[in-house]
C-alpha cells in the first residue's frame, strides 16, 4: 500500500464529501478511490467512515485520522517544496479565488511581476463575486471583502478599501444633491444583493459623528456583480456605494459625482483566507506576500481618506505617478 497516497485519497474523499467527487478531482476512476479507501481501512484495522447511499460521515477513529493525516501531508508537501526545487524555485498548481472587481483591476495586471518573480507556479484564478466554498471546490486561497464571521477560517489582513456614495449628474439633476442624511428619505438607491445574505440587499451606510448609520434605500434595480452595480450608477437608476478604486476613473470623467462626503462609509476590510484545518502551502504564503506587497502601493485599498483631488486614474497601481507632500505620503496625485 501506498500510505501517502491513500492519505491523500482518504483527506480528498472527506473534504470533498464523496467518492465520486474525490475521483474527479483526483482524476482516479472512482473504483480506484473504493478500493484504496477499504484497503487503508483493512491496514489500520478499523472503520473510518460511514457510508450509505446518501451520506458520508466519519466515526471518531475516522476523525483522529483525518486530521493526523491532514498535517502530514502539509509537512510532506511543504519538505517537497523547500528541498526538492528549493525556496528560489516554487512550483506547483495555485487555486486562488477573487471578487471580479479585485481581480480584473489590481491583481490581474500585476501578475507580469509575479511570474517573474515566481516562474513556475501555475495560477488558477477564480473570479466572481459569489461566496465560494473553499474545501468543496478544491480552492487553495480567496481573496474576501467584508467582515469574517466563519471562524472556521483563518485570514490575513491585506488591507481596507475606501467607499464613498455617489451618483450619475442626470439623476442629481432629476432627484437633487443630498446634502444631510436626512434628505436621503426622497431618493432611491442601486441595491447590491448577495446570496451571503439570502439574497437579501446590503444597506446603505453612513458614518456621523464616529458612528456608523444605515439608511434603507429602495430602488428600481438590484444586482449581484460589482462592475454592473458600478454601471447602474453610472446610468442612473440611483445612488451607489462602491470601492473608490472602483469607481475613481468614473468620478474623474465626470460621470458619477461624490455625494455626502462628510459621511463616507466606513473602509471594508479585504482579506486572504484558507481553512483552519489546511495548513497553507509555501506557494499560498509567497502569493499571499505579493498581494500585501501590491495593496501596500495602493491608498486606495488601505482605506485612506483623502479628497478625490488628491487620486490618479493610476492610483490602484501607484506607477508612474508622485506623490504630493501636501497631502500626505502614498497619496497619487492627479495630473495638472
């Protein structure tokens, strides 16, 4: 018997919560997995798993085992990587997934400099804005927004983005500019809905006076994808909330204005997360590295609070462009 190999199988089989599944990924005929599972079980002389037609559990030596062999093989890949290549040279397939947004406009095109840096790591990016599952999809590492309420997930701080509220100038021009919380009663908003929520729309919010405020807005349209949402706004079916980074080049063109300043919402923390139980890999610690290096570029995503004045249409990346001592240090200046 192939121990490490039936350790592999086994952890895939109870992460993937099946046979058949743990086969495709695992590009084994699914008889294959069958048979390594009862003969790792005949070897150890005991029942690891419960099985019936429609479920799949583990028993309590099951468990012990799953999470012993969880840590070997951890160790044994990080061994493989340090010694068989060498720290200078990591190789290896890298599943990453991102919000569309995070992805398309900061990761994206800086990824020239990652795979100089890192040649023969092979990057599989997933990007969406939905909420993935990390172990059922066989995903290494997620780039997330927002508070972490999973505790079974462990995360590392990447930075914050800035959000303010803006809208299109035709409908300020039909609705008026608000210029207190309080006129917010005659206007409508672009609703952002997740399947995170229930399919239920995220609230505006406002900070006053140090305190967060949240405001329901009700509106003629509700999305699912931060680009789109970006886009409603521009088209002008309501006030919009979005990431700075988002909608800098928008607001610069003149086709959304910034509305309530005084009341920017607060930054939402950005995060790369893997599960608890998974050690991460070195090929997960030295991507996780690159994207802190590229967010620390950017005050766009460490939530600085600057006047729009102050950004470049470059600022996400921060190349090419100066920074200004009278507003601070990181800040890009905009052109003329």
């Amino acid at each position: 018997m192939d121990k490490l190999q039936a350790m592999h199988v086994f952890v895939h089989v109870v992460d993937l919560n099946g046979f058949a599944r743990a086969a495709d990924m695992l590009g084994l005929p699914r008889a294959s997995v069958t048979t390594i599972i009862q003969g790792l079980e005949a070897h150890l002389g005991c029942r690891l798993l419960q099985r019936t037609t429609r479920s799949l559990s583990l028993t309590a030596d099951g468990q012990t085992f799953y999470e012993r062999a969880q840590r070997i093989l951890a160790e044994v890949e990080e061994v493989e990587t340090i010694f068989i290549d060498g720290k200078r040279h990591p190789r290896g397939r890298l599943h990453v997934d991102m919000p569309t947004s995070i992805g398309r406009l900061v990761v994206v095109p800086a990824l020239r400099d990652f795979h100089a840096l890192y040649p023969d790591i092979e990057l599989k990016l997933g990007m969406n804005d939905r909420q993935i599952d990390l172990v059922q999809e066989g995903v290494d590492c997620v780039l997330r927004i927002g508070p972490l309420p999973d505790s079974s997930l462990v995360a590392r701080r990447l930075g914050r983005l800035s959000r303010l509220t803006c809208a299109s100038p035709a409908y300020l021009d039909r609705f008026g500019r608000p210029e207190g919380l309080e006129d917010l009663a005659g206007h409508q908003g672009v609703r952002y809905f997740s399947p995170h929520l229930g399919n239920r729309s995220y609230p505006f919010d406002f900070v006053r006076d140090g305190v967060e405020v949240e405001v329901p807005l009700t509106g003629p349209v509700a999305v699912n994808d931060s680009e789109a949402y970006v886009a409603c706004g521009v088209e002008g079916y309501g006030l919009i909330q979005p990431a700075l980074f988002m909608a800098l080049d928008r607001l610069q063109a003149g086709e959304l204005v910034e509305v309530l300043p005084q009341y920017r919402p607060a930054p939402m923390p950005i995060s790369a997360v893997y599960p608890q139980n998974r050690q991460p890999s070195h090929r997960v610690r030295l991507f996780v590295d690159w994207v802190v290096s590229l967010f620390e570029k950017c005050p766009l995503l460490q939530g600085e609070d600057h006047p729009l004045a102050c950004y470049s249409a470059e600022a996400c990346c921060g190349v090419g462009m100066g920074a200004d001592p009278a507003v601070g240090p990181g800040v890009i200046v905009r052109p003329g």
